[in-house]
C-alpha cells in the first residue's frame, strides 16, 4: 500500500487497477486490453467517437463507449 502525491498536492492510497475497471484507458493499455494493433484501436476508438482529448494531457479512450460499439460491430 503505497501512497501518492497527485499534481494538486493531496496525499492518497495508490490504487493498482486493471484495463477493465478503469473507466478511459490511454491507447498503449488499450492495445493490451483488446489484444489489437494501435492503427486499429484508434480507428474503432474515432469511429466509436470514444476519443477525450484533454489540454496536456495524453488522449483517452471511453472504456465502455467502445465496448458497445465493438460488441454492436460484432452482431452486423
């Protein structure tokens, strides 16, 4: 049980969470989570419109927004 330091100066427990309780995952654990290449995790992630693009920070994927549009791809 370690502890951290975030960027606003407040002390938490760090937590060791896997792809699939995270909410947004960044494209490297994206890759990992679907066992897909990053040109093809970045296509579906733009055609599922799961992309969050913050001011500094490295782009998100929408866990769940991309699990539906994979799973309604799947039944087409």
């Amino acid at each position: 049980m370690g502890l951290e330091i975030n960027l606003y100066g407040s002390i938490g427990r760090k937590k060791n969470l896997t792809a699939g309780e995270k909410r947004f995952l960044r494209f490297s654990e994206a890759c990992d989570y679907y066992n897909l290449g990053l040109v093809h995790i970045r296509r579906l992630a733009r055609e599922a419109d799961a992309i969050h693009r913050i001011y500094g920070a490295p782009p998100l994927i929408e866990r769940e927004k991309l699990d539906r549009y994979i799973q309604e791809f799947r039944q087409s």
